[in-house]
C-alpha cells in the first residue's frame, strides 16, 4: 500500500489529532470542533476543525458516520461531502451540514463523520451508442427479498 503525506491544520490544540481506529478501517473519523445545539428542522455546518492539503489528483470523500443518524438524529445535507485538492487554504475548514429531524446537542469531540481520500477518476470519454447488454429492468427492480 502506497503512503501519501498529507498537510493537516488543526483550528486549535483541543482539537484531537485525526487517527486510523486500530484495524477496523481504512476510514478516518472527524469529530465537532464545538458543542452545536439544534432544533428539529435546523440546518448547522458543525465545524470538523482540521484542514487539509490533499495531495494532487485527489479527493476526500466525508460522509456521516454509521451510527450518527441513530445517536444524533442528524442528516448530512449534501449526502456526501466532496472536497478537493483545491481546497487547501488556511481558512478551508472542513464543516458537516447537518440538517436535524429532533432537537438534539452535539457536544465537542462527537464523532460525526469520517473520510477517505480517493484519486481522482480518469478523464472520460463518452462514445453514443445504443447499449445491447442484457436488460436487468430498470432502477429498483430486482425485488425487496
């Protein structure tokens, strides 16, 4: 397995340092760098407090952890959270839409989301064609069971 070094600033020394969790995965969670409350219906971008330099020609993808719709009751807005190497700036912090279906309070250090870095996909080209493949029947079709 290949390493890529990658340049992290933290918002401040509170802030834990990211870390793999121990053989589980290769995801890296992010945690709220402050205590944000929320009413059912509320749209907040929690702050993750890191920033970072991805390396060239590739992207993080941030996306809720499994468990923090069922501990928190919160959504990710935009489902999956796309950032890329050009955001890198000093002040490109990493935020969480969270969109609130109860009232709940996330308090620092939560672990909410986790990311992973993926290399860009290869610049495509679209030939038109009339596919001839076998048929599966359309989205949604292969049953509930």
């Amino acid at each position: 397995m290949m390493t890529k070094q990658i340049k992290i600033q933290y918002l401040n020394d509170s802030i834990k340092r990211l870390e793999y969790v121990d053989g589980k995965s290769d995801w890296i969670d992010l945690a709220a760098a402050e205590t944000v409350t929320l009413k059912a219906g509320e749209l907040a971008k929690i702050p993750l407090g890191v920033a970072m330099k991805l390396p060239e020609g590739f992207e993080a993808h941030v996306i809720p952890r499994s468990s923090t719709f069922k501990n928190y009751g919160v959504l990710q807005a935009n489902s999956m959270g796309l950032i890329d190497c050009s955001y890198c700036g000093p002040n490109d912090w990493w935020i969480f839409p969270a969109y609130a279906t109860r009232d709940v309070t996330i308090e620092k250090g939560a672990r909410i989301a986790q990311f992973r870095i993926m290399e860009n996909q290869p610049k495509l080209v679209f030939e038109e064609c009339r596919l001839e493949g076998a048929d599966r029947g359309g989205f949604g079709s292969t049953g509930i069971k």
